[in-house]
C-alpha cells in the first residue's frame, strides 16, 4: 500500500510518500483490554529475544574482532543536529576502518542475522511502545542498526524517479500506524504460496532472485526502475503479500489494532541534490546512505501529536 500525507504539526513533507504494512498474518489481536495487554507483552518479549539471538550470533561469527568493533554512543537521544551528525561522521570513519579488516565471508554470514536483528527489534518496539520495555526495544533497535549500517550500509535508493529509504531508525521513530478493514488471502513474498502452505517464516530474511512480472515490476520492489538487476540475489524479509483483496476504508492512526501495520519505506526529500547526476547514479546503485543508524537519534515522533484531520491513506 502506498500512502500519501500533508503536511502537519510534527513537520511532515507534503507529498510525502509511504510504503505500508496493512496487517500481520496470524491470530487477530484483541482490540483492548487487559487480553491485548497480554498479547502485546507475550509478542514483545518474543520479539526482544529473537533480535537479542540474531544479535549474539553476530557476535559469535565476529569472534574476537567483536571487541574491536565500533561502539555504540549513548544516551541514544540528543537534540542537538550537529552533535548528532558529528558522531555520524566519526562512526562512519569506524565501520570503514573496521569492516576493511573483515574477510568477504565473515560479512555474507552476519547479513541475515543483523537484519533479523533489526527486524525483531523493530517488530518489538511496535509491540511495546506503551510498555515499561519501551526503552529495551529502542536500545535493540539501535544497538542493531548501528552495525547494520556499519557493514552494509542503509542505501536510499532511486526508484520510478523518486528517492526511498527503509531506513529503520527513521521509520521505527516515526509512530505511526495504518488501520484498514481487509479480506484476503496472504502469499509469502518468497515463494508466492499461501502463507499457511510454505516453510518461510515470517519477518526473517532470505535469498530471494530478482525478477520482473508481467507488468515488468520488480518482483523485489514493485518498481519498474529500480536498484536491483534482474538474475541477481538479494536478501530479502519475508512478508506476507495480500491477494484477492477487498478493501475497505484505511486512515492513518497512532496505535494500529495489528502493531506491525507500519510504515516499512518512505520517500525522501534530498532537495536540489536530487537533480545531481552524480547523487543520482550513487542511488541507483545502492552507494547513496542513511547514516541516522550511526549515532543518537533526537527523540520519537508521536502521531498523537499531529493534526491529520485532513490525511488518509491511499492506493496505487
């Protein structure tokens, strides 16, 4: 889904553009209560523990260089914009001193668990955002975009002339949900069978080869200019594709009943830059990044706080 917002109190771009989750395959959660209460905490924790696993399996692929590598500021907050990208630009000097010492195979081993890493803290914080462990799933996310970033980057890419960015410490801050009335089949975006039918789990990474369909859209991406070449191999998270859909009214709202029905890319405004050709072929081959993983962020967005009295989602 794709959704477009105006600007509002928080300082949102008009024209804006993101890419959504609808909803989470699985059991529906309850709408309230203290039973929600308990399906948020069960799912949270369970979320925590697995980017907490991911993360030490890092860890252990890294071995003795994990003490080497670059470490993490804190406190994870600061206001300050020329602070923040102060540490930016000494941690980005870091990873590359650091992962050039790192053997090509070391670095193919960690991608699928830092991403699943990254993934779980994410799935965490919108589990627990009203939970005494808040601030456990802001560190997990942090903790893991930080080395995420460090050694594969968080590329903005350019797509259908239009810049995005998944990056996850952006989007993790930005609290902000979609709620939709949906009936639908769910496909894994792996393998294309039904989600109840195939071995892919849910919100984890794997292979997945680039294709074009008959629309000649990017089987990865659903855009027809985009980064990725047709043949080649991508790590890709496993989601759950909606088919069959009958849709019904969708607004953006600050606590979404299915807490995963979040923002997973959003366009990005890079102002004159965008016409630079050279900024323009660094997107399109994934060297154009982020770097908001490499230091503190200046606090969470609450949607709560913002006037969307003239907002609504819409299709493409």
């Amino acid at each position: 889904m794709r959704a477009r917002k105006k600007r509002g109190s928080m300082g949102i771009d008009r024209g804006l553009s993101f890419r959504m989750m609808l909803l989470e395959y699985g059991p529906i959660p309850p709408s309230g209560g203290p039973i929600r209460e308990r399906f948020l905490d069960h799912h949270g924790r369970e979320s925590l523990r697995d980017s907490s696993d991911a993360y030490a399996e890092v860890l252990s692929l890294l071995g003795d260089r994990a003490d080497l590598m670059p470490t993490l500021p804190f406190p994870l907050t600061e206001k300050d914009d020329l602070a923040r990208r102060r540490i930016q630009r000494q941690k980005r000097a870091e990873w590359m001193d650091y992962a050039n010492r790192l053997d090509r195979s070391t670095i193919e081993a960690i991608e699928p668990h830092i991403k699943r890493a990254v993934s779980a803290a994410v799935a965490a914080l919108n589990y627990l955002e009203d939970h005494p462990l808040r601030e456990d799933a802001h560190r997990a996310i942090h903790r893991a975009a930080f080395v995420k970033r460090g050694l594969f980057g968080c590329p903005i890419v350019l797509r259908d002339d239009e810049f995005w960015t998944d990056c996850p410490i952006n989007l993790s801050h930005l609290r902000m949900g979609v709620s939709v009335g949906v009936v639908s089949d769910f496909e894994c975006s792996i393998c294309g069978c039904l989600v109840e039918d195939c071995d892919h789990q849910m919100g984890r990474v794997y292979p997945k080869t680039a294709r074009r369909d008959a629309d000649d859209e990017c089987t990865l991406c659903a855009a027809v200019n985009c980064e990725h070449s047709v043949g080649e191999m991508y790590m890709s998270e496993a989601r759950a594709n909606a088919r069959d859909v009958r849709l019904g009214e969708a607004s953006l709202v600050a606590r979404p009943r299915y807490p995963q029905a979040r923002i997973v890319e959003m366009t990005k405004d890079v102002s004159m830059a965008g016409d630079d050709e050279l900024v323009r072929h660094a997107a399109k081959h994934m060297s154009l990044n982020c770097d908001a993983d490499l230091g503190p962020c200046d606090g969470f967005n609450d949607m709560r706080e913002w006037d969307l009295s003239n907002s609504r989602p819409s299709d493409r």
